[in-house]
C-alpha cells in the first residue's frame, strides 16, 4: 500500500459498479461516472493510475484529510476511498448539474441579486472551513459544483491546508488569477487568501470578467495585482462595492477575512446564512440554463477523446465497456468509441 490513509482493497466487482460515462479529466486521471449497482447510486469517482509523484500522494492525502472532517451543506460529500494495487479512488457524489464556471460561460454574468445567493453559500462553506484550521487554497468557479437544486458544493480539496490559529503558509499554489497578492508573493499568508479569492471570484459572476486577466508566471502576476487600482464599475450597488472593496483589500490584515464579518455586510441585509433557509427553493436561473443548447460543450471546454486513451476501465473496475447513460459533459461524443479506445490501451 503506497498510501497508508486509503483503505486497501480488490477492485470492485464488475457486478457492483457500472461505468456510465466520462466526466472529467482530473489532474491525476480520469474522473468517471458510476453507478452502485446495488443502491442505484450514482456517483463521480476520480481515478489515478499508478500515483508514484510526490505532488500527486500529497494531493490524495490533502482530499483524504480535509474530506474525512467534512459534512456541510454546501460543500462536495466524500462517499467513500480506497486504493487497488496501482490506483487510488475517491468517490463522490455526483453533482450532475455541473459545475459553475460552466453557467458563467453561458449566462456571460449574473445580477446581483443572483450572487448575493452564491455569496452566502461559499461564504457559509468558508466560515465553517476556516473554523477547522483548513485553508481551501483553490477557490474558483470551476471548483463550485452545483445541486440538483442548483445549489452550490465547495469541491476539489487537493491543495487545501490546515493552519492551526496563527500559523502562516508559504507554498505558491492555486490558481493565478484568484490567487492573493500575498500568496502570489510566497507568503507568509493564511485563511485571509480564501476570501481575496471569493473575492475575485464575486467580482466576475457579476461583471463577465476577471478583475485581473491572468499573467503566464507568478510574478508578472503580483505585478499586475499590486499595481492594479481596483475601481468597481459605478453599476454597482454601494452594497456592493462595498463587500468586493474590503474583500479585494491587498493588506491580509486589513481584508474582510471571517464569516462574522461577512454576514454583517449591507449587501446581506435581510438575508438568512440558515443552510435549512437557503437550500429551501431550487435555484431556477441555474436550472433553466442547464437546459441551454450550448450546455454540453461547454462544459466539455476542449476535452476530447484523447484525454482518455489510456485509461483501462476494464482493469480498473471491471465494469461494462458500453455505457448506459452519457454522461453530461461529453454528451455529444461517442462514449461507445471512447471506452473501446481505453480499454484497449
């Protein structure tokens, strides 16, 4: 057993899990569609095949962790791991809605309105996170799944970290564009980074566009950022500029960096951070667009059938080679040819 937090185990029998389609490719391997046989659950399980690096064990461990202390409303349910002798599992649940980025790419931007919704949630999931030591380090659009509600899941915990209260971090990871001035610079940073990043992340659901449009390395980035004036456009509410002007503060000290504070802002008044509350009505302009002609591709965003050459669904889960139901991401590409072309590699 290479890692000893994932349970060992035989692969499962091919009358337990049915592969319904692809979803994802994953930064370590493919993320599949399942269902349990015998609970008709359907389930997203991400899959890595021989995880000999270092950066990849770490990955795995971190999402274990972070995972094993996590049951919260708006964020992604870890259902169950395990490893074979060459691959890891993670099993999720399935979020079939998708995820955000993909409705930002449709919609083009939101109404503020809107994302006084999406602000609440992620703003709960952090608040409750930040309560345990753990930093997410990740937080983007693309890793907010949505419900079949349409509500939002806090996903993908590979490069979060737990800070005990006072420690700082010094690693350079996330993703550039979200990334805090201080975490672009190598620290010393902390919890603080996961609200610049919400941050940026409020800004372009409601203006179609980052604040800042990404730089090929990490210091153009800090650069940018640090020289960037962040004048919100005059379209904005006051209550809104002012929550993006104190998340958006390039001072980790001086930011709006708690959920207290947060739920405190004019740009929340006479809302309720009650999960019960907010979960209670679908989220209609979400599940209308799911509906879009362009919904499928893109959400595929250039994925092709060559991201899935090598993986051998029949070794890995001894599953059918046909799927009986496609998946939502690639729903407009020949699964049948996909998972022959895999499992003969």
């Amino acid at each position: 057993a290479f890692l000893p937090e994932f349970p060992h185990r035989k692969c499962p029998e091919r009358d337990h899990f049915q592969i319904l389609g692809f979803i994802a490719k994953g930064s370590y391997g493919p993320i599949v569609k399942v269902k349990d046989v015998f609970s008709e659950s359907t389930y997203a399980v991400k899959v890595s095949s021989e995880v000999i690096c270092t950066i990849a064990t770490l990955y795995f461990m971190n999402v274990k962790y972070c995972f094993r202390q996590l049951k919260h409303p708006f964020i992604h349910n870890l259902q169950d791991c395990w490893q074979t002798q060459r691959n890891l599992f993670i099993m999720c649940d399935y979020c079939g809605v998708g995820d955000l980025y993909t409705y930002w790419l449709l919609r083009g931007h939101f109404g503020e309105d809107e994302v006084r919704l999406f602000a609440a949630e992620l703003g709960s999931a952090l608040g409750f996170l930040h309560d345990l030591g753990i930093m997410h380090r990740d937080v983007k659009m693309e890793n907010i799944l949505l419900s079949d509600q349409g509500h939002l899941r806090l996903s993908d915990f590979g490069l979060s970290r737990r800070l005990k209260r006072g420690g700082q971090a010094f690693t350079i990871c996330g993703t550039i564009h979200y990334m805090a001035p201080e975490v672009l610079s190598g620290g010393p940073y902390n919890h603080a980074a996961d609200w610049w990043s919400l941050g940026v992340m409020l800004f372009s659901l409601v203006t179609g566009q980052f604040p800042v449009a990404a730089e090929p390395d990490h210091s153009s980035m800090l650069k940018k950022v640090r020289e960037f004036l962040y004048v919100l456009p005059n379209t904005f509410s006051s209550a809104l500029t002012l929550l993006l002007t104190e998340l958006l503060c390039k001072s980790p000290v001086n930011r709006l960096r708690n959920l207290e504070c947060f739920q405190m802002q004019p740009f929340f008044r006479g809302t309720s951070f009650d999960s019960q509350i907010l979960q209670k009505t679908p989220v209609e302009f979400i599940l209308k667009l799911r509906s879009h002609p362009d919904w499928a591709a893109k959400a595929m965003r250039g994925l092709s059938l060559d991201y899935f050459d090598n993986f051998d669904c029949e070794k890995i889960l001894h599953s059918p080679v046909t799927p009986t139901e496609v998946s939502p991401t690639l729903a407009n590409m020949d699964l049948s040819r996909a998972t022959e072309q895999s499992c003969k590699a």
